[in-house]
C-alpha cells in the first residue's frame, strides 16, 4: 500500500476507527517491527491516532480533519520508510499507565516490570512510606518515575551514566511528579554514598554484543549503550550483582531485567537463588533475589 493510497483511505474514513484500520493496513503492507510499545499493527495505528488527536476523547469520536490526516500520512510514512518507532516519531511513550516524552537518548520505555511496579512490587518487596529504592540505568526515568507514583511516600533514586538520558529523565520528573522524592544521579550503576535500598530495581542493557546488529532495524535508533550487554549480555548484571549486597538494607530485595540473557545467567550463577518471574501480560527474563540470598550463594 503506497502513501498515496492510505491518503485516500483516509479522505473516505468517516470516523477514527476507519482511520485506524486503514493506516494498520498500511503498516501491514511493509516489513515492520513490532516491539517499541505495541506487538501489531493496529495497537500502533491505534496509538498514531490517539496521539495526533493529543488524546482528547471528543476527538476520537469525531472524524479526523484534513490537518489530522496530513499529520497521521506523515507520521505512518516516516514510520515505514525510516523503520524508526513510532514512539520516536511522536515523542511518547506510555508506560505502567502514565505518558513520558522520549527521543533517541533513550530506550523506548517497554519493561515488563511495569506490571510489577502496578502491583508495588508485590509480594517480592513491601514498600512504606519513607523507604528508600534506587532504580539503575534509568533512562527516560520510567521506572523510577512509574515507582514513585505507584508507591506514594517512598524515597527513590535514578542513576544513569548517559547525561544525555538523564537531561531526558528530568523532564519527566518535572512533568509527573515534580514535588516527588525522586533524584537522578548520573553514576556508574550505584552511586557512592547513597542508599541503602529496600529495593534496587534494574533493566540494564543485556542484548550480548553479537545480537545487537542482528537486531531489527527499529532497534538501531536506540542508544546503543542502552542495549549493548557484552560478550553473553551480562557485563552489567555482574557487576551489579556484586555490588548490590552493600547498597541494599537487611531484608532488602534486588530485582533485575535480563531478558534475553536469562539463559546465560542462569549458567552463570548456578547456585544463586533467584526467583524468576511471571507476568500476565507478556515478557520474561526478570529474577528477584534477596541482599540475603545474594550474600550467602557462593559466587561463580
Ligand atoms: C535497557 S536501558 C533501560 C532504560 C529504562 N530503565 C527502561 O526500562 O526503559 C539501560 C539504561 O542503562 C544505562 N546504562 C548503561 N550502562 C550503565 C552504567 N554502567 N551505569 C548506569 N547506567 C547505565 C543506559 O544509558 C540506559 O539508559
């Protein structure tokens, strides 16, 4: 399907779910890659057009105007003849419900841990009011912020080594929870002096560094420091693992993204303990482990 055509489904669309199926259709046509935010083609033309109508209900209902559908033909091309995500394209990103401004300093917020962070980390971690967490490799500052406002009172730190993601998280910071406790340190995964955490939570890069070029081209928009893990994925999860046991209190709880690398850690760390979790909505590759756990397993 040319842009042409999507232009001219969209002239004849009476209303927005027309529109919607139209551009899916049009994304259908050409090899994309699903996995910025949404996993087809509808869910993002879906996106594309709640996000043009600047998510105003009213809108939705009505019929896209000429200078919509311009916007929306633009936007799906670009999408299609750059391979960028759409969540570049708009500038937006959602993430365990709330919206964040992201650009290319930053991995497109997508986490699964967004179901965790719904559910305040429970049953892994109990979270009070005036505990603190530190979220490591923040990024957009998605689960940082996402943390904050789902667990109300708690104290939370974000590091990052990328001043450009950094600048990026505090504009979110400001944006969705500008009087919060939250602070962004720019560190090497921990920063001295802080803590210690009831809870460290991270989703550092893991792709092991063969794979990233084997990544679909949607991919190669993202920071590659963001993604990059090393020879098996693990250079950061290592590191961080022998780090955390003196940044967490007694009883605190470490809980790390490794995705795609769960396979190599798994043999990495034979007799560590970790709980592997589930989630209803999709994904994998996230363990929960213990400051207990970690200090008392003989280390590979
Ligand atoms: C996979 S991205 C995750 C971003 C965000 N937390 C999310 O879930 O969307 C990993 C982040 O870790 C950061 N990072 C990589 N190595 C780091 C290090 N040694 N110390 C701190 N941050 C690091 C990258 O800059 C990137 O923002």
């Amino acid at each position: 399907m040319t842009p042409l055509k999507l232009e001219h489904a969209l002239s004849c669309a009476n209303d927005s779910e027309s529109c919607v199926a139209a551009i899916a259709q049009y994304f259908e046509s050409h090899p994309l890659h699903y996995g910025h935010g949404t996993d087809n083609a509808t869910d993002e033309a879906y996106w594309l057009v709640r996000a043009v109508q600047g998510w105003d209900d009213g809108r939705y209902s009505a019929r896209p105007d000429a200078a919509m559908r311009q916007r929306i033909v633009e936007v799906a091309r670009a999408r299609v003849e750059q391979r960028r995500p759409l969540a570049y394209l708009l500038g937006e990103a959602w993430f365990a419900g709330l919206r964040f401004v992201v650009d290319d300093r930053v991995l497109v917020p997508r986490s699964p841990l967004a179901e965790l962070i719904e559910s305040q980390y429970a049953p892994w971690c109990r979270l009070e009011p005036g505990d603190r967490m530190l979220d490591i490799g923040t990024g957009s500052g998605c689960i940082a912020i996402a943390s904050a406002v789902h667990c109300p009172g708690v104290v939370v730190d974000a590091t990052d080594n990328s001043q450009g993601a950094l600048a990026l998280a505090a504009q979110n910071v400001a944006a969705v929870v500008p009087d919060g406790h939250l602070t962004l340190l720019e560190a090497d995964l921990f920063a001295p002096g802080r803590g210690p955490y009831r809870l460290v939570v991270s989703n550092p890069p893991y792709v092991p560094t063969a794979r990233v070029a084997e990544l679909p081209e949607e991919y190669r928009h993202e920071p590659v420091a963001g993604l990059d893990g090393g020879v098996d994925g693990l250079a950061a999860v290592r590191r961080l693992l022998s780090l955390a046991p003196s940044y967490l209190e007694p009883g605190g709880m470490l809980v790390v993204e490794v995705g795609e690398a769960q396979e190599a850690f798994a043999a990495a760390y034979p007799s560590l303990p970790v709980t592997w979790l589930e989630f209803a909505h999709g994904g994998e590759g996230v363990f929960v482990v213990s400051r207990e756990q970690l200090t008392g397993h003989s280390s590979s």
